[in-house]
C-alpha cells in the first residue's frame, strides 16, 4: 500500500473525484497560481484548468455564498478556507444558507458543498489565526463536519464529503499535513458518523479527533510503561454525524473516560461527548468524565503562555490518574 | 540593508529622462528626518526578519520594507486626537508613532516586556498611548472599526483629531472594506467621519496580483462608489508622499469628511517572512522594484541636493543599524511573560470563565 502524506491524501481525493465527475471544482485563495498556502491543491490548476481551479480575491463571505448557489445548480464545489480562522467572514453564508435550505426548501433544493481547510493551533500564531471549529460548526443541523486524524481518513472522507448531497465541512489539522500513512490506490470512502479504535486498552478510554489522536496515542504508550495503564484510545472523526455507539461501547468496557480537545471547553465537543456518556452510560461510570481543553482565553502569541494555553501529555496523565482515583 | 542607489552620472541621466520634476516644498530638514525614520523602519525589518529566519519570532512576520515612504510620510503629519489602525504589516505604523523599537521588538519575540506584554505577537501590535489602536489579522477586519473611530472623533466634544485607516490591495475585494467604506461617505456627508483611508498599492494580496483578482483594476476608483473623494500617489517618492499627506490631513480634519490616498508601491519583501515559494512573480519584477526603493531614492535626492554627503548616509544607516541590534539585544534578554499573564485581559473584571 502506498505511504503518503496527509497532504496528498487530499489532493489525490480530490483529483480522482475531478477525474471522475466533471461537476467537481476548486475554489479558494492562492490554490491554483500558488499552489496553496499549504500546498493542498499544487498541479491542480494545471492539470484541471482555471475554469475548475479557481483563484478567488479575498472573499470569503462572497465566494463561499457564490458556491452555495452553484451547489444548488447542480456543482460539486470544494471551497479551500486558506485556515479556517477566516470563515468566520463566510460563516453567515455557511450557517444561515448551506445549513439550512434544504430545510426551508420543504426539501426542494439541496447543497451539495465541502469547505475544507485547516485549523487548529500550535505555531504562535496568536488571537485572530488559533481556532478549533469543530464544536462551533458542529453546533448547527444541517451540516457535517468532520477531523480526520490520519491520511487513510483525510482520503476516504474526502472523496465521502464529495459524493455527500449536503454539506460537510472538513476540519483539517494544520500540524497533520506532512504526517504519513497507508492510503490504498483503490478506490474507497471513509463513512461519516463511525468513530475508529485507535488502541485497544481495558482500563480506560481515552477520546479526542483531529491531532489530538496523535497525542493521546502517545500518551497511551507512555501510560502503559511508565503507569502500568493500559488505555483504549477513540479517534471520533466525524463530530457531526456523531457515533455515540463506539464511545459508550468502550466505556462499557473500561468504566473510565477522559476526552481532550484543543478548543475550548465552555460548549465544546469534550462537553457533548460527556454528556453522552453519561446519558448513555451512566451506570457504567466509575468516575465523573474528564474533560481537558485549551484555557479559556483568546489564544496567547509568546511560547510559554501558548503551551500553557493548550492542553498537553501532563495534562491528560493528570486526569487520567484522577478519573482512576490514583492521585489528586 | 540592500538599497539600490544611482550613480552621480546615473542620476543627471535619469533627471534629463523624463523623470517627473520634483517640487521641492519638503525642507532639506525634513527630508533628512524622514529619510531617517525610512532608515530605521529598515533596519528594524531586517532585524526581526533575520530572527524570524533564526526561529527566535515565531507566529507569521509581515515586513514593511519596500513600502516605508507610505507611513512614514503620513504619520510625519500625526496630531494629539489622531488614531490610526492597520491590518498585520504593522511594525512600520507602531515605530513611526514613537513606540519603543525595544518593547515592539520584544513583542516579536514573545517576551514579557513587549509592547502588548507578549500577548499578540507581530501581527497585533498596540500602543494606545501613541495612537495606534492595532494591529489586525483578518484581512479587511479592522476597516469598520476606523471608520467607527473617526465617527467618535467627531462625536464626542473638542475632538479634532482624524483617523489614518491603512488597508492592503487585496482587502478591498473584502466585504467588510465596501460595508465601512459606504459608512464612512454616508457620514462624512454629515462631517462626522474625518477618516483618511491610505490604500497601500503593493500590486498583490499574497500571491494574487490585482488583475487576477478583480476586472476593475484601478483600485481607488472603488471608493467613487460611497462618494469618498480620492486621489493616487507614487508611493516609493517620499515628497510626494508627505506633501499629499500635509494637504490631505488637513482636508479631512477640516471638513470631517472622508478622503481616500492610494500610495503606489510594491512589496520587494516575500508576503510573510516564511513565504519563499514565490510562483506568482519573476525575479525579474522584484529586481526591476528594488530600483525604485524608496530608501534609495531618497538617498539620491539628499546627495543630489548636497543635504548629506556619502559618509553622514553611511553614520545615519549605522546609527539605526545599531538601534535594532539593541533592540534585538533587549528582547533576546528580556524575560518571558510570566504564566499568570495567561489568564488577564479576557475582561475588565480578573474572574475569569472556567
Ligand atoms: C479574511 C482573511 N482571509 C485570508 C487571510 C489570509 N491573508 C493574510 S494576508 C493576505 C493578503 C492580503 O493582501 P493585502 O490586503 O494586499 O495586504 P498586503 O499583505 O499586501 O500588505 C491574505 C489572503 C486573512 N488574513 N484574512
Ligand atoms: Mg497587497
């Protein structure tokens, strides 16, 4: 099987779909001349041309609502968010249209849209540029959105978001795109609302998405050695449609959760996944649900105070031991 | 610091070549000032790109350099009531407004004693004491908060101050540029928004220049729409700068009615300091731009004019070059912002939520 980049995972996903079914374009800014800031779409303008690889000027509230209508026409577009930080100026268009017209269309017209892009924090890049979206979007009926943690799920879901007749959001982790990993040459799609078990383990689960997962896998290792705790880890992929099955399974299972998420905690997917549990495993639990999050703050510029900001390996080790009652 | 400068031969060819003639009402005082502040902007940039490229800045790092003679000849003209705001290319503004180089540099790289306390990094620079109310990273974002500033400007009692609002090429294709913009000519017809928009022309938003990224190319012809008045300047002539800023401050301050300066320039630098795939231009455009540095023009016209001679340019670039090493050597010393600082400043009350 060939080992590729989560970056290449995408593009080819997108290109086999381009191959496929001509009612597939690109749009975004700098993804064609450019590239894309983050390389995604490089070769693309040249092999599929302007017409299906569009530059755009920098309007995100404009170019997403304009996808939106050729959506509706009867295109498949993919709108590029160069990071998603700037969608929140298209993100009247996203939640007041694309969520909903199908809705208030009696089911007359639908929107089928992916806007992927990445996000998420790590790099300094302060205040305005550090956002995990996944609960923010994932808060509204009417779309789907997803984090897919490795390059096999960033393909399959890729080419799963395309072929989706309503509109699904991919939040791509900024930090994942030169990580590598298997990704058949076959044609195959990853299926929203079906969370993935990154590790086995029998003493306690840990849950998170996007680079979280990295995290918590390695965390888990380090658990096992150093603890003696052998960790089950989820990777949930698909925040919306959300797979309450494969969590309150693994519960059942280690009767512990901790769940970890870069975003805030305050209405967050951590808060959703306790909830859950709680409603569907409750008598179950032998500890209240852990959340760790990122502080509740705007996120900091200086290095100390952002690794402060954003939740780390001490930190989960910390809730671990305190969801196993081991240490304070 | 790599300027292009002409020979004396070079020079009186270029003169006799058509070269608009220049109308010399900037004194030989003046001129020097600012060539020196253009120095210092300079060698800043330098400075901070250079520990952009050590990973001492972390974050994204705009440099200003080609573009000096914009800010510098329009915030020579600040007054007391003044405010300016800008987007993430902002180290120019801050310094010119009379911040310190130590805590803006200290800012950069994330220490405790920078400008913003280590909170924001480059692209979110304040200094409300001197004027400069940010600093912004979405593109097109902080054009309605100028506008709403020069509104208050004339609003609130004894106020003569007006707003200088610094916007790129590439966000005037912003919604958010076209909603402040019809605002501030809805209220200008009222004097109740003294806001100089200062358009700053540097041929492309990122990698897209301007014709790839609307079919109206003159950019400032945008602004006949709110019926704001508007005018365009070489922004590489820091005369031509100054004297459009003298004339145009003045208007808007009088008049409190919104005018539009769009500064012609070209940004010699890559977009950010980690940008250097640059498949959008030739290497061919940026040499043929860096003769037209506005630094080096500068310095023609002041040894032209005999207002300098070679060696007082060669003290003058030295002193600034001295200026951002100590800069650099401040920051490099200065301590990190201690963690406590994490949880302030989310609201006037310290409790913070969670
Ligand atoms: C809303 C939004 N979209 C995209 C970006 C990414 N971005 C940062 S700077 C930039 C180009 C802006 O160009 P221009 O306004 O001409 O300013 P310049 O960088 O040339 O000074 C882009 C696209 C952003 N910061 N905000
Ligand atoms: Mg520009």
């Amino acid at each position: 099987m060939p080992v590729i980049t989560y970056r290449e995972a995408i593009k080819s996903a997108m290109a086999e779909e381009m191959e496929r079914d001509d009612r597939v374009v690109v749009m975004g800014e700098d993804i064609g001349l450019y590239g894309g800031t983050h390389l995604v779409t490089d070769g693309l303008l040249d092999r599929f041309g302007p017409k299906r690889v569009m530059d755009t000027p920098i309007a995100e509230g404009g170019f997403t609502g304009a996808a939106i209508g050729m959506a509706m026409a009867g295109m498949r577009p993919i709108v590029e968010m160069m990071t998603w930080n700037f969608s929140f100026q298209a993100a009247d268009q996203i939640i007041q249209n694309a969520a909903k017209i199908r809705y208030f269309s009696g089911g007359q017209a639908s929107v089928p849209l992916v806007i992927r892009g990445p996000n998420g924090g790590g790099v300094q890049l302060s205040a305005q540029h550090t956002h995990s979206l996944e609960g923010f979007y994932g808060h509204f009926p009417g779309l789907k959105v997803v984090a897919p943690a490795t390059p096999y799920d960033a393909h399959g879901m890729m080419i799963e978001a395309i072929r989706d007749p309503d509109p699904v959001l991919i939040l791509e982790a900024g930090a994942l795109y030169g990580t590598k990993g298997d990704v058949p040459e076959e044609e195959y799609t990853v299926p929203f609302g079906k969370s993935r078990i990154a590790r086995e383990g029998t003493d306690i689960t840990l849950i998170g998405y996007g680079r979280q997962v990295n995290l918590l896998l390695k965390t888990a290792e380090k658990l096992a050695s150093n603890e003696g705790v052998d960790a089950e880890v989820i990777d949930l992929r698909s925040i919306r449609p959300f797979d309450t099955e494969t969590i309150v399974d693994s519960v059942k299972k280690t009767n512990r959760a901790v769940v970890i998420e870069e975003q805030w905690r305050w209405f967050s997917v951590a808060s959703e996944v306790a909830a859950h549990l709680q409603e569907h495993a409750f008598d179950y639990l032998d500890a209240p649900v852990e959340r760790v999050s990122g502080a509740e703050v705007p996120a900091p510029y200086a290095r100390n105070l952002e690794i402060a900001a954003f939740p780390g390996e001490d930190d989960i080790i910390d809730a671990v031991n305190r969801v196993l009652y081991r240490r304070s | 610091m790599a300027t292009t400068r002409n020979s004396k031969k070079q020079r009186s060819a270029a003169a006799t070549n058509g070269d608009k003639p220049h109308v010399p009402q900037v004194s030989p005082e003046q001129l020097l000032e600012l060539y020196r502040k253009m120095v210092l902007v300079r060698y800043f940039e330098e400075a901070c790109q250079t520990a952009f490229r050590q990973g001492k800045v972390g974050g994204y790092l705009h440099v200003y350099i080609g573009q000096e003679a914009i800010a510098t000849g329009l915030l020579a003209t600040i007054q007391p009531d003044d405010r300016v705001i800008t987007a993430y290319r902002d180290h120019a503004h801050v310094l010119l407004l009379g911040s310190d180089p130590k805590a803006v540099m200290a800012e950069l790289y994330g220490k405790g004693t920078g400008l913003v306390k280590g909170k924001g990094g480059s692209m979110h620079l304040f200094d409300v004491e001197h004027k400069f109310w940010g600093g912004y990273g979405i593109v097109g974002g902080h054009i309605p908060l100028g506008v709403g500033m020069a509104y208050a400007q004339r609003y609130l009692p004894d106020n003569t101050g007006i707003t200088q609002l610094y916007l790129g090429d590439g966000a005037i294709h912003n919604g958010a540029f076209h909603e402040g913009a019809n605002l501030a000519g809805l209220w200008g017809r009222e004097g109740l928004n003294p806001c100089l928009f200062v358009l700053e022309n540097n041929q492309y938003g990122m990698g897209t220049s301007i014709e790839r990224a609307t079919a109206n190319t003159d950019l400032i012809s945008k602004f006949d729409s709110y019926a704001i008045p508007r005018e365009s300047v070489d922004g590489m002539d820091i005369e031509a700068v100054y004297e459009a800023a003298v004339r145009l401050t003045e208007r808007v301050r009088e008049t409190g009615s919104p005018f539009a300066l769009e500064a012609m320039t070209y940004r010699i630098a890559p977009h950010g300091a980690a940008d250097f795939l640059e498949k959008y231009r030739s290497k061919d455009e940026v040499r043929e731009a860096r003769k037209r540095d506005p630094i080096g023009l500068t310095e023609t016209k002041l040894l032209d004019r005999d207002i300098v001679s070679e060696d007082e340019i060669t003290k003058i670039r030295q002193e600034y070059q001295q200026l951002a090493a100590d800069a650099v050597k401040f920051a490099e010393e200065s301590p990190e912002p201690p963690l406590e600082e994490l949880l302030t400043d989310v609201y006037a009350e310290p409790e913070a939520v969670g």
